[in-house]
C-alpha cells in the first residue's frame, strides 16, 4: 500500500517560447535542420502555464528576450532554496546572458542572490529534497555543471550537496535523468548515472520510481510534481503509468516542440522555494 500522496503549493517562474528556435547545437537533441513551429511551441507552453495554475500553483513569467532562443528553458536560470538564489552561470556562450535575466526577476523581488564564481546550469544540474536527511541538494555533473559548483552551492545554501557524475550526453542535464516526487522521494533512469553514483542514490532513496530508456528517452524525468500531481510530457505514458502505480497523480502536457531543443516539462520550469 502505498502514502497518501499530498501535494503542496509552489511558486514557479516560466519564461514564454516568443523567440525559441533552434539557431545552434548545444547538445545531441538539437538539430539545426529541424523546423520548429514557434507557434506550436506558444501554444503548448500556454498549456503547460495552464496546467500549474489549474493544480492552484502561483506562476511567474520572465520576459523573453531575442537573441536568446533557450531562454524558455527557465529551470537553467538558478537554483532556490530556503528563500536564497544560487545564480547560474552558463556553459556555452549563447546562453550566458540569460543568467542577468534572471538576476533582474529575483533583485526585483528582493531574494537575497549569491552570484556564483563556478559554471553551473541552476536547476537543470540541481534539485533540492527538503525531507530527505534533513535537507539534501542533488546536483549533476559531466557535461554542463562544474563540480566546483556543487561546493560552492553548499556553502551558499548550507545544505549538504551530493554529487552524481552523469555519463549519457543524451541526459546531459540531472533534470533529464531524476526529478523530485515528492519532499522526500525521486523517480531516475539509473544508466545516465555513473556506476558509483547508481549506488549512492539506491542508497539515499530505496523508494525511489526507476525508470527505463524508453520513459527518459520520451522526457519522462523531466516532471514537475507538487508532491502529489506528477505533470509531464504526454508522449510519457510508461513513466505515468510508473509513478501511477506509485501512487501519484500523473497529468500529462503535450510540450512536444520543445524537445527539438532538448528539454521538456521541468527544463521549462523553476521553483522558488520561500
Ligand atoms: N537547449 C537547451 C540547452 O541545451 C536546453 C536546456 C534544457 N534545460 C534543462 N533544464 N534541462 O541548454
């Protein structure tokens, strides 16, 4: 039998697709040949927008920016916790200046910010687990975020931070490989990770959902839950079928333009945690 599944409210920044395309390559899902249709794209996005506020979460919305075709990806923009920001610092140029974007929302907001001296692609590389051992940080390394970073996020948010070296340039980002469930509990395709790194989280979470190729393959990490209400790309039907069965909501959102830029639900989506 498994927990009840209670879902809490969040408050989530998104940064509409205005100007999303695909003008370079950054990792092995974007392909320059491929159109995309921007307009597909807004009109999904709106759905995923809608989808948050319909579970009664509140949304913020960053002003997109020509020139920075990514930028609807607002996960990789940094990383909250306890009311403090950890700011990003991007790997590749194309997408250094949305890091300032972001720095503008939560100086706006009056966030106390810590700017970072390390390259680390915020959310996209670190997720936050407020009930497990107290507090744990999980962040990802090998292909965009420094481990250096992992450090210094710790000593900016003072919460310990473990370490998972990913390995498949496929799942280049840890939002692409494991996500939150819940305060305590996670879903992960364990081949992105490390032998090592598969140990440790089968040793922190042994509750864990484990997905397989196919549910990452179709973005199926890439979830934003609330604890209860599991929401993810809809071509994910084996993941939400998985997390079903674990007791948790599924609501599936059709976001199948952005993948062309190699993300989907959560790369779309940050939360600030108060
Ligand atoms: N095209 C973007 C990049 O390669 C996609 C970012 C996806 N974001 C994420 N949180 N995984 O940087």
């Amino acid at each position: 039998m498994n927990q009840p599944r209670i879902p809490r409210k969040r408050t989530y920044l998104l940064c509409p697709p205005e100007y999303f395309s695909v003008e370079y390559a950054i990792n092995p899902w974007m392909d320059t040949d491929t159109p995309v249709d921007r307009e597909l794209a807004v009109k999904q996005w709106h759905g995923l927008r809608e989808a948050l506020l319909g579970l009664g979460h509140t949304v913020h919305e960053l002003q997109p920016e020509p020139g920075l075709p990514d930028m609807v990806y607002a996960a990789n923009g940094a990383f909250v916790v306890d009311g403090t920001v950890y700011g990003a610092r991007f790997r590749h140029p194309q997408r250094t200046a949305e890091a300032a974007a972001h720095r503008a929302f939560y100086d706006e907001q009056g966030w106390p910010f810590v700017a970072p001296a390390e390259i680390n692609e915020g959310e996209g590389d670190f997720a936050y687990l407020p009930a497990a051992h107290g507090g744990l940080i999980l962040a990802g390394y090998g292909f965009r975020t420094e481990p250096a970073a992992h450090a210094e996020a710790q000593e900016a948010l003072g919460r310990p931070v473990v370490s998972l070296r990913l390995v498949d340039p496929r799942f280049y980002h840890l939002d692409t490989a494991l996500a939150p469930l819940d305060d305590g509990n996670i879903a992960y395709f364990p081949a992105a990770f490390s032998v090592a790194a598969q140990r440790v989280l089968a040793q922190l979470f042994p509750d864990a959902v484990l997905a397989d190729e196919v549910d990452a393959f179709a973005f199926g990490l890439n979830l934003v839950s609330d604890g209860r209400h599991v929401v993810l790309n809809s071509e994910a039907s084996g993941m939400a079928a998985k997390v079903a069965a674990a007791g948790y909501l599924p609501v599936p959102v059709e976001l199948a333009e952005l993948k062309k830029g190699g993300g989907s639900v959560k790369c779309c989506v940050a939360e600030l945690r108060a």
